[in-house]
C-alpha cells in the first residue's frame, strides 16, 4: 500500500512523539471493559509505525505507559504489560522487515522479570535497522529521565545526549490538552498539535493529517521567521 502523497509547506518532521490517550473512553464508548480499548489502540500502534516509515519520519516516540500508570487497577496494569509482551513477540519480524529499529525508554526495574529477556531481544535483534528508530516509553516519567540525567550531564549537549533527540511534533489524541510528564525537555520547541480522536480511531490518514498542519506552521526557535529576516 503507497501512502497518500502529502501536501507539504516544509519538511515532514524528524522526530514525532505521540501520547496515546484515549483507549479507555473508546471502550466505554462501546460498553466495552478498557482493557479492549487498549486491545484496539495496540492495532493503532501499528498503523502509526508503519505510517511512519511511509512519511519517511525518522524518529517515532509512543507513550505506552507512565510511571503514573501504576496507579491505574491491577487488572488493567497486568493487561497493558501482556500487550506490551505480545508487541515485542510478534512484532519484530514485522520490524526488521519495514527497517524498524526498536528502543525501550523508562525504567525497568518496576516491570514484569520476564519482560526484560524480550525487551533486550527486540533492541538487539533490530539494532541494525535504519528506516525509522521507534522508542516505546515504557514506565517512563520525564522527570525522572531528566533527574537522572542530571546526574551526569553538564551541558545541554550533555543532557540532549542523555535523554534523546528533540521532539518536531508531539501529538496528543482525545483532546486533553497536557504532557503528563512526557518528554518536557525534548519539547522544547516542538510544535504541539493535540487533535480530537480516540487512540484506537487514530489511523495513516490521521498522521498523514498531523504532518500537513506542522508543515505549515512556521517555527522560529527564538529568531525571526524566514522573510522578516532577510
Ligand atoms: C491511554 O488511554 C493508554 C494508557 C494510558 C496506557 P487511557 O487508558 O488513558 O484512556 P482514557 O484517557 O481513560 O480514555
Ligand atoms: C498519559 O495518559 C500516559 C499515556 C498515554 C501512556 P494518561 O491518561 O495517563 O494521562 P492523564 O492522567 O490524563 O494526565
Ligand atoms: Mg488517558
């Protein structure tokens, strides 16, 4: 499948971060328990990755679960963790096929013991893959992340070294408009979008939608913009 040719003002963005919200209220939408919204925003998941490598994005961050999350009920925790296995399962064949590299970000000291044999597995197996390098924030708090990489880094090289590439576009589905301790370094100067669909609605043409509208926004990192400059 040939993805839709974008209209494109500017360039597609680099690194693209999506919170993933939603899945809850399109279960209830359903009279559905959540755990099958999550069930359905797993197959979402998916799509954006492969949309992904079709725009010829280089670098996709998925908020998976926060370190917040822990909070939600068992049940519900313990079916995120079992689609978060089932992904690293069967998915990686899929992966080195389209050119996806994969990285877990967040701690893994709270997760299941038999998740980490599978996380390091998907990170080896798909190390040498160059088409698109997809980061799973998995237990991941941004504060955190930045707490510990003050722990080393002096510099704001030295930190963007630690924590990752800057965020182009952050994508926010279900139309809370917060970051729930996402990325706050990394979002310095992303371009934020927050857009009305439920994760598990989200599909190539809603990404597709998203790419278009940030490259028609103008950004100007402090400076001025383009023609007032000349
Ligand atoms: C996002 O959907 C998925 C995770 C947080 C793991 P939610 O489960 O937060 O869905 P809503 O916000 O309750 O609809
Ligand atoms: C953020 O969504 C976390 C993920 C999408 C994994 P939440 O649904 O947990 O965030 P809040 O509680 O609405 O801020
Ligand atoms: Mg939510």
């Amino acid at each position: 499948m040939k993805a839709r040719t974008l209209q494109l003002a500017h360039a597609v963005p680099r690194h693209v971060a999506i919170i993933m919200d939603g899945n809850g209220r399109w279960a209830q939408q359903r009279g559905l328990i959540r755990q099958e919204g999550h069930r359905a925003g797993a197959k979402a998941v998916r799509r954006a990755v492969q949309a992904s490598c079709k725009y010829g994005v280089a670098t996709l961050t998925l908020y998976a679960f926060s370190s917040d999350n822990w909070k939600r009920p068992q049940p519900e925790v313990e079916a995120l963790m079992l689609l978060f296995r089932h992904f690293l399962i069967t998915e990686i064949e899929e992966c080195l096929r389209e050119g996806v590299r994969i990285r877990v970000i967040g701690r893994r000291d709270r997760l299941p013991r038999t998740l980490i044999p599978l996380i390091e597995k998907a990170e080896m197996e798909t190390a040498g893959c160059t088409r698109l390098l997809l980061r799973l924030a998995v237990d991941y708090s941004s504060r955190d992340a930045i707490v510990q990489a003050a722990a080393t880094a002096r510099t704001r090289e030295e930190f963007s070294a630690a924590l990752g590439p800057d965020v182009d576009l952050l994508i926010r589905t279900a139309g809370e408009q917060r970051l729930s301790d996402y990325l706050l370094w990394e979002c310095a100067y992303a371009e934020l979008m927050f857009v009305e669909e439920l994760w598990p609605e989200f599909d190539e043409a809603s990404l597709g939608a998203a790419i278009e509208v940030y490259s028609r926004r103008e950004r100007r990192f402090g400076g001025l913009a383009a023609k007032q400059s000349a």
